[in-house]
C-alpha cells in the first residue's frame, strides 16, 4: 500500500511539475524557450556592459543578475531535456522581480519598462494561448498596480510623465492582443 501511494505521488509530480518533450507542439514550444532564454542571455549581457559604461549600478546589478539566471536556464532546458510548471512559475517569478524594478526605478531614464512590450507576444509564441494570456494579465496587473493603486504609486521612484501613465498601459493592453491574435492565427488556422 505504502509503495502504491509513493508512486502515485511521484507520477503526479511527473506529470504536474514536470513533462517529457513528446509531441511537436511541445517540442516547439521547449525549442522557442530555449531560444527566448538564450536570446534574454545575450541582450542582457549587452545591457549589462552598457550599464557598467554609464555607471548606471543598479541597473548593472540587474541586468548581471538576469543574464546568468537565463544561462543557467538554458543549460537547464539543455540538459534536462523536458520542462514543466516549476520551470513557468520560475521564469514568470523572475520576470515579474525584474519588471517590478524597471517601473520601480525608471532604469534608464524611464525607458526601461518598455522593455514589458515585448513580453506578450513572447509569452504567447513561448507558452501557448493559456499560459501566454496567463504571463500577459499578471504583468497588465502589476502595471495597473504601480501607475494607479496609491501604495504602488507610493514605491514610485522615477517621475514619470502623466502622458507615460495614461499610454503605457494602452500599448501594453495592444501588445496583448496582437499577440494572442498572432498565437491564434498560428495555433488555430
């Protein structure tokens, strides 16, 4: 009985938390993931040599820290050779940290949260329609909670324009949509 419960368990962590790359659509989506991983690597290390020359700290520590979580990452997904749950949860964790700190700070002179737009288009080519709409709504709402909720508004450090608070969010939503329209497009026709 006791061994029975043990591998009941351990096939629910099997499949739950972690999945071998069977069908083409998964092995896209492994592949586009390392891609994306690798790619986040390499720009974030530019950003970081960039952030050393202008002595922009913070930001180098950042970009520094985002560049070998995404070589680690990579070598994960090279290694391991499947991906699953904890893999998503992790890598929205930590782009949600960075993202938070880009509005926080303002980065470079404001412009860093651009960075966000690009996040949906990404998640949904990356995770597929659920997960994608998933990674997008939780970065609108930590957008909304920073440029509209008073405690967010509080943490603030960069003063951005009120042009910024009422566009950003606006393109960001555009963002949402032309990528779930593209993801559609390419999962349904």
């Amino acid at each position: 009985m006791k061994e029975k419960i043990k591998s009941i368990f351990s096939d629910f962590l099997a499949i739950r938390f972690s999945y071998k790359i069977e069908k083409d659509e998964d092995r896209r989506r492994y592949k586009m993931m390392q891609y994306i991983s690798m790619t986040l690597a390499a720009v974030s290390s530019v950003m970081f040599i960039l952030n050393v020359l202008t002595k922009k700290e913070g930001l180098m520590i950042s970009t520094l820290l985002f560049t070998v979580f995404n070589v680690i990452f990579s070598i994960y997904l090279k290694v391991r050779k499947e991906i699953g749950q904890i893999s998503y949860i992790l890598f929205l964790a930590v782009i949600m940290v960075l993202f938070a700190y880009f509005i926080i700070t303002g980065g470079t002179e404001g412009f860093s949260p651009i960075w966000m737009i690009i996040l949906p288009t990404v998640a949904y080519m990356a995770f597929g329609m659920k997960m994608g709409m998933f990674y997008s709504i939780l970065v609108m709402t930590e957008i909304i909670f920073f440029f509209y909720v008073p405690i967010g508004k509080e943490l603030l450090q960069w003063e951005y324009t009120t042009s910024f608070h009422m566009r950003f969010p606006l393109v960001y939503f555009t963002s949402c949509i032309i990528g779930f329209f593209i993801e559609a497009r390419r999962e349904y026709i």
